[in-house]
C-alpha cells in the first residue's frame, strides 16, 4: 500500500529549488557519513546513539527516527510533499529509487538523497483542506502523514491538483500499520511539534475563503489599500472587463501612482490569459501599475508572463493577501474585523529540525 510522507526541504527552504531542479528530496543530516549499510532501525539507533552528536537521548532518537525512515521505510512509488518556505504552495511527488548518499556533493547538507518524480510543484495550499493542512505542518524534517485518508488524497492531489477530502466511510479511522511500531508517536506528523505560524496562516486563509468568497475579496483587498493610503472605486459585481478595483492617490483618487486591481478569488491558480487581461486593463486606463490578486496562485505560463514586470505589475497570493490584513487590521472598517475576528499573540519559536 502506498504511503505518503512529508519531506522538508530545509529550515529555512534552502533545499527547496535544489530537490525541485535535481529530482531528488534531501534531508540535510551532515552530521553523519554513508548509512545505506544500516539494515534496520535498531542499528540506526545505536549509530546515532553512538555518534556523541547528541547530548539528550530524546534527540539522538528523533534522528534517527527520521534517518531510518528516510533510508528503510519510505519505499519506491510512496508520495512525498515539500512544503515550498515562505510560499502558500506545496511540492508533491513519486519516490522513484533507494536512498543513495552522494558523496561528489559539495554541499554536506544535500548528501542523503531519494530519487523523486516532483510531477506537481505548485499546488496551491488553498487547494487542500484544513485536515490535511494540519498535518502537513508538523516541525520534523520527515514525517509519515496518515491520518483523515491521507495518501489517498494526496495521490488524487497528485492527479488532480485538488484535495476532494477524507472517503466517507474512512473518516476518524486514521492511523496506520507501522512495522517499527515504537516509531510511531516518533513520525506520526500528528504527534509531533506543528509550525504555529503556518498553522494559524492557513486557518485565517480558510476564513476569509469562506466569509469573503467571489465579489466580497475584492472589498476586503479594497480596505487594506484604503488603509495603506490609498483611495479605491470598486468595481459592481459582474462581469468587469478585468478591472475590479481602479486605485489612485490624492484628494480625488486621481494621483499617482494609480493601479489596476484584478481579483480572482478561485482557490485554483489562474492562467495567463487573466495577466494578459490585467495588462490590458492597465495600458486602457492609463495606470501606472497593476495587482493581480490570485487566492489561488498562478500556472507555471502565468508567472512566466510576469518574468520581467517587477515594476510594473505585483501579484498577491493568499499569503501576501493575509500578511497585509494582518498588517493593517487595526485600521480596518469595523464590519470586517466583525466578520474577520483577529488577536495579535506572542508566542515561542521552536526549533525545528534541519
């Protein structure tokens, strides 16, 4: 049976282009050799163990948990998610060959290597549901991603680019059969410690993608330019002819700069023919730039197309559409923190592993 794991790419993501490029997911680990001779997971313990790399058993043990089932249990056709750092989408993939540590490699941290066909790398994270999502934030580099049907859905993911949620007659089994059963508690995503911050992201995201679905997100992008400044006319529901909010500075909105905003509101990614649309409306109206806010992210042509309009047209996925809420919600009408309600928190950052 097919399992699915979750791979990351590094702290920081800085594994995360280098496994898409090379058809590999790395695991960093430089602080050991070669362990394709380890046949099992009690002789990964005790080399981890053994290695003085650690000074709390808990963490030698959280290693190697990780090693043995990067090296011995993640098997060939298994489905493997990066999560791509600092971008509201996800990588997902097919295993394709064995652990093979590369020694050519120059780089210590992109040594431990499997073999992966990355056939999509830019599912958008609205795309999945909040189930999944919560397991997909899980702070371990490696992890077995079980619960709510999970493989099953991350293979239609695969297929479709779309999460269609947990088979009904599945749902609250969770679970899975793992051989090494005292690895459980260890890489169950479930169990481990979870990204907060990309946890509150995602269900902040899943509220405004119900309360301002269609029409109503190009009112809220509205009020977040209104607060940084600007002055907004939007546009009717209906059809638009690609202008959604026309966007000017000075007493009567006339100013400089001046933008035209498009807003798609679809959780998947929009095409290149709604950036075509956008320049268009752009040179029509005499605008010194255009937003394109897409929830959903862009196709692969689409952000092609905008190779090169740095300056002259941004785009906001769901996540810069959310760092900006946050970042003006005080100034925001009354009516939107009502339907949107938000409380600023500090809390600690826990180290996650390499």
């Amino acid at each position: 049976m097919v399992s699915a794991w979750l791979v990351r790419g590094g702290r920081q993501g800085e594994r995360d282009q280098w496994a898409l490029d090379t058809g590999v997911a790395g695991i960093g680990f430089h602080e050991f050799g070669d362990v394709s001779s380890v046949t099992s997971w009690e002789e990964m313990r005790a080399l981890v163990a053994d290695s003085g790399a650690f000074d709390k058993l808990q963490a030698a043990t959280n290693y190697a948990a990780q090693i043995w089932a990067f090296v011995g249990r993640i098997a060939v056709d298994d489905i493997v998610v990066m999560p791509i750092k600092n971008t509201p989408y996800l990588a997902i993939g097919r295993v394709t060959g064995p652990y093979r540590y590369d020694a050519g490699q120059e780089d210590r941290g992109r040594r431990h290597v499997r073999d992966v066909d990355w056939v999509r790398t830019d599912v958008p994270r609205t795309e999945i549901r909040q189930d999944l999502l919560y397991s997909l934030g899980a702070f371990l580099t490696v992890c077995q991603i079980h619960r709510n049907d999970a493989a099953w859905r991350l293979q239609q993911v695969l297929e479709t680019g779309r999460d269609p949620g947990s088979r009904t007659a599945l749902v609250g089994t969770g679970g899975t059969s793992i051989e090494d059963s005292d690895l459980g508690d260890e890489l169950s995503a479930e169990s481990s410690g979870i990204d907060i911050l990309r946890y509150s992201k995602d269900r902040i995201t899943a509220r405004v993608g119900e309360v301002f679905a269609g029409h109503a997100l190009s009112n809220l992008v509205a009020a977040v330019l209104e607060a940084q400044g600007f002055r907004c006319w939007v546009s009717p529901p209906g059809p638009d002819g690609g202008v959604d909010i026309l966007v000017g500075t000075g007493v009567l909105g006339m100013d400089s700069p001046r933008l035209v905003v498009q807003v798609k509101s679809q959780t998947s990614p929009v095409s290149n023919t709604v950036v075509q649309q956008l320049q268009g409306a752009v040179a029509m109206h005499k605008a010194d730039q255009g937003l394109l806010v897409a929830w959903g992210g862009l196709t692969k042509p689409a952000r092609d197309m905008l190779t090169g309009q740095h300056f002259h047209m941004a785009v906001w996925t769901s996540d810069d559409v959310i760092d900006e809420v946050t970042r003006h919600y005080d100034a925001l009408p009354d009516e939107i923190q009502v339907d949107l309600p938000l409380q600023r928190a500090w809390i600690l950052v826990e180290e996650d592993a390499p």
